[in-house]
C-alpha cells in the first residue's frame, strides 16, 4: 500500500479539484501476471498436441500446412498474446481510492481509466486465490449493476493489492461518508 499518495500524472487528469485521495496502489506483480497462467497452459498444451499432429503431416501440401499453423494453433498464439499484454499492462496498472470513488488505470496501447462513484457500487468484494493468499495480497471487486449479456454480474478489480482487508475497510470507511 502506498502511503505518499503520490498519483501519476494521469490520474491528476481526472481527478476533480474537491476530490481527496485516500489510498493508492498498484498490482502485486507475481498475482498479476498469475491470472494469465490458467489460460497459458491451455494453450502450451493445445501447442503441442498440434505439434504431434503437424509430425504426421509430413506429405500435405504446404498451403495446408500454413492454414493449420495460422488457424489451428490460434489458440496457442492468443495465450502467448496474453502473457505478452500482461507484462505490457503491468507497468501502467494502478489504482486510487479518492473521498468520491474508486479509480482505476491500465492499458498498453493508451491510458484507460475506470472510475466508479461510491453510490453506484452496490456489492464490494475480496477474493484471495491460493497464489495470492501465499503472496500475502487479494483482490477487491466492485459490482456497479453492470452484466454481461447472459446476466452474470461484471466486477471492476484491484487486482493483487497488499493488505486488500485493510483497503476494503478504507473504503467503507469513505464510502459511508459520502
């Protein structure tokens, strides 16, 4: 948890001239990246599986062999692809907590911000996976009404952030005073 309270200067952008921060962080680097890793195996293993049976495709012609190695292996490509977008959202990922809402940055083409007024957030919740539980972080989701189009809820996070009771407690603590 960050105690100087310093944001970057893209933050100061969107803050409002009344508002306060109270709290900023950012992601536990290994719980950040880890959330890649489910997805990772699945595609190393669905990689060499096509690995086999591209061995057996020793006489096909070579335009079929491109087509398989473009289409057949996308979901190889996509898990690398992730990892790759984690490591490069990783760097510009933060998130504030302010006397009005809660905030958060990433992106790794541009800046992309959330922010979410304190009367809008209707469930705040932590979650502590096995790999951060022995990182000692969790994350926060915050339920804002917004679904998918099946109705399952989507949760805005902080992800990975150190001592994320202490920071649900924060925000109560502001979000009651509003």
């Amino acid at each position: 948890m960050r105690t100087d309270l310093k944001l970057p200067q893209e933050f100061m952008a969107i803050k409002d001239p009344n508002e306060e921060i109270c709290w900023v962080g950012t992601p536990n680097f290994t719980a950040f990246i880890a959330r890649g890793i489910p997805f990772l195996i699945i595609g190393l293993l669905w990689g060499a599986f096509n690995m086999l049976i591209m061995q057996h495709m020793k006489n096909a012609p070579p335009g079929a062999l491109v087509q398989f190695f473009i289409i057949h292996l996308l979901p190889f490509w996509l898990c690398i692809l992730n990892m790759l977008r984690l490591f490069l959202v990783y760097g510009n990922t933060c998130y504030a907590i302010s006397n009005k809402r809660v905030m958060m940055r990433s992106g790794f083409w541009g800046t992309d911000f959330d922010a979410i007024d304190y009367k809008k957030i209707s469930d705040i919740n932590v979650d502590v996976n096995p790999v951060e539980n022995i990182l000692g972080v969790g994350t926060i989701g915050f339920f804002s009404g917004r679904t998918t189009s099946k109705g399952s809820r989507i949760y805005d996070t902080f992800i990975g952030i150190e001592r994320p009771y202490e920071v649900l407690n924060r925000i109560k603590e502001v979000s009651v005073e509003k």
